[in-house]
C-alpha cells in the first residue's frame, strides 16, 4: 500500500492484500448495516452489494472533488472467484442432481431462450436507436450472460473488426447489468415468495423429493477434516485451470477457468462419494463458498467507477434498459409459472435475474440472502449455479460465434 500526489490528486494505490483487506472490511459493514436497516432485510438486498455501495458511492464524491483517487491490484479477486465456483462443483452430488430431473432441462431450455431473446432485442432495438449490429450483441448476452469476462474476450474480438470502444460498451453493459442484478434479484424473489405465501415446506410437498437422503452426516471438523476439504477445493481449482487451458488450446477457443475448475469439483465429488477418499462435509464447503462470494462480490463492486454508468450513449442506455425491463417482466409473469409456480421457483428466479443480467455471484448472492430469510431450497443452489457458470455455455458460447461471424460484418 503506497500514498502519492499525481496532478495534485492523491492516488492511494492498494496491493494485492489490501485490497482483499479493504474487501473483507466492506463485507463486514454490509453484513452490520444490513441488520440496522430494515428495508435492505426486507427487499433480500445482499450483504457485499451494501458494503460494495457504500464505498461506490464515497469513491464517487472523492473522484468528482479531484481530491482522492484509488488504485487497486484486484489479481485475488479472480481466485476468490474460482474457489467459490468450485465450491458449487464440490456441492453438486449427481444423486442430487437426479431430483431435478424435469426442473433442470426446463431451467436449462428457458435460459436457452433468453440467450437467443436478448440477442435479437440487442440488435433490433439497437438498430432502431441507431447502434451497429456489433455493439448490439455485446450489449446482449455477451455482457449481459457473459459478464465482464465475456465482454472483455469479445470486445477484443470485435474491436479487431473494426468497431472501436467495443470492449468498454460490453464492459459497461456488464456492469449496468451487475447493478441491476444485484439490487433486483432479491427484492423480486421476495415479492414472489410473499404474494403466493410460499414456504420450503410447501415446496417439497410439490416434489415430493426429500434431498436429506443424501447430505452428509455430520462431519466433526477438526484440523484434519478441514485440511482435507480445503485441499479437495484447492486440488479442483488447480487441475480444473489446467483442463480448461488444455481443452481451449485443442480447440482454439477462449473457456472460462472457472468452468475448468468446476467440473473437475464435480467429478471430485462424486468419486468421493463411490470411493469415500475423505469426509466431505458440505457445511465447510457451504461456508467456504460464503466467504469467497462475499469477498468476489465485495472486490468486484468496489472497483466499479460509477462514471463509467453516467458515460452510456443514450442508445446504449435504451437498450440496457430494455433489456432489463423486459427479462424481469418475462420472469416475474412468466417464467415463474414455467419454473412450477413454488418456492424453488421464487428462489430460482431471483437467481436468474442474478446471472442472466449479472453474474452467477451475484445470482448466488441474490437466492442465499432469500434462504436466510425465508428458508432453505437445495434444489435452487443446485440447478442455478451449474446452468448458469457451466452449462449455459454450452449453447450461449457456439450461438454468439455464430451470430458474429453470420451478422457482424468485418469493417478492417
């Protein structure tokens, strides 16, 4: 951590740790001033989007009095990202999988159909404001689904084809997108939950699915069984990056190293569950993958440059927005019907606003902070987070390079 005055400005620059400090702090705060404010409780607002906020928006009077300025080294922001992805590997036990069943290809399809929806809605509203083709897609899923990775790797893409600032319309897409996501998700799944008088109880009726069968039983975790969960996750992080990295290079496409290293957590976890290696214990697991989504969350949304969101071409904008207006209008009467009409539904829904126009983070952030308050939907931390790290790139990834490569035209 190191103070300087560039252009009378003074730029505190925070290393790797600092950052990661400073994130823990604001999660901290978020956590305490979620609990004295009511209206947060109430309308399901998470915990590192109040502590991220509130330090936006000090950043913000800071950068328009020219007084302070702050740089961060965000490099351990990706690592909280993939241990917390990998946390969802590890959670996802094919036997639980099983009780999906229909749910998980509906939930899989419906997201199938926004992907196409929010491409064509880019474009077509896009040409009626007056964008390209180019800048409309990356303003659609690729932002929208993709988030910021998926903005960066495509607006490179794009601007080689001669469509200046294309990264930074995806970036800023992703980001309008995540603070959407983060300040819609809950508040709509707890609209849902309240109006139909939803309980957890009320859903396993529905299913009659009883998930118990196969959780853990408890795990004492003394230094031993904690080693060997953490060692489990770091294992799966690492092998899973070198998978992804492999696999891009035969195939020459870009995959994300989260998606590596969730699979890999997958397989992890169902040969522990043949071969008993080690004692999981899913609540180490559940709380690890807490603590680094809160962390994630927390790093992602302080490094956000409220600036960036008031910079939006005013067509830009129109097409963010409608965006927004319309997949939340589709998921609060629709989809929601779709998805059974229950409280797996209520909780999966505010997790699709979550990932669908943010991030799975925030989804996941959205769907814990209505299970804290309402109860608990296994069957939701399931089928949300696979479908929308993991297998929704099985259909968004392959569409988007052919939609660029059918529509966009090369300009150089």
């Amino acid at each position: 951590m190191s103070f300087e005055i560039i252009d009378s400005i003074l730029t505190i620059k925070l290393d790797d740790i600092a950052t990661m400090t400073l994130a823990s702090i604001l999660l901290l705060i978020g956590i305490a001033v979620r609990k004295r404010v009511g209206f947060l409780t109430k309308f399901c607002i998470p915990a590192p989007v109040v502590g991220g906020f509130l330090f936006v928006l000090l950043n913000l009077c800071f950068t328009l009095s020219g007084t302070v300025a702050f740089k961060f080294d965000s490099s351990l922001q990706n690592v909280f990202m993939l241990a917390f992805f990998t946390t969802v590997g590890l959670g996802a036990s094919l036997k639980v999988l099983v009780t999906g069943g229909k749910l998980f290809i509906i939930y899989w399809l419906v997201n199938v159909a926004i992907t196409v929806m929010q491409t064509l809605l880019g474009v077509g509203v896009g040409h009626m404001v007056g964008l390209d083709t180019a800048y409309g897609v990356i303003s659609g899923p690729i932002a929208l689904v993709g988030g910021h990775g998926g903005a960066t790797a495509y607006g490179i893409t794009l601007e080689g084809m001669g469509y200046p600032g294309a990264q930074l319309v995806g970036l800023t897409s992703a980001t309008f997108g995540l603070v959407v996501a983060s300040l819609v998700g809950g508040p709509l799944g707890r609209r849902l939950v309240e109006k139909y008088r939803l309980t957890p109880c009320e859903d396993d009726k529905d299913y009659s699915v009883d998930v118990s069968d196969y959780e853990e039983k408890a795990v004492e975790l003394n230094y031993g069984n904690v080693m060997k969960n953490l060692t489990a996750v770091f294992v799966s992080m690492a092998l899973g990056s070198m998978l992804v990295t492999w696999i891009g290079g035969v195939i020459g496409m870009s995959i994300p190293t989260y998606v590596g290293s969730m699979f890999f957590a997958v397989l992890v976890r169902n040969i522990n569950e043949k071969f008993r290696l080690y004692q999981f214990s899913l609540s180490f697991n559940d709380g690890f993958g807490d603590i680094a989504l809160g962390l994630y969350l927390s790093m992602a949304l302080m490094s956000m440059n409220l600036l960036d969101l008031a910079g939006l071409a005013l067509p830009l904008l129109v097409v963010l927005c409608t965006q927004c207006v319309v997949l939340i209008a589709l998921t609060y009467f629709v989809i929601f019907r779709i998805l059974g009409k229950n409280y797996d539904a209520a909780v999966m829904c505010s997790g699709l606003i979550g990932h669908d126009i943010g991030s799975t983070p925030t989804a996941v952030a959205n769907m814990t902070t209505i299970q804290a308050r309402y109860g608990e939907s296994r069957k939701a931390m399931i089928i949300v987070p696979i479908i929308g790290a993991f297998l929704i790139d099985v259909f968004y990834q392959p569409f988007v390079v052919w939609f660029i490569n059918a529509y966009v035209p090369v300009l150089k």
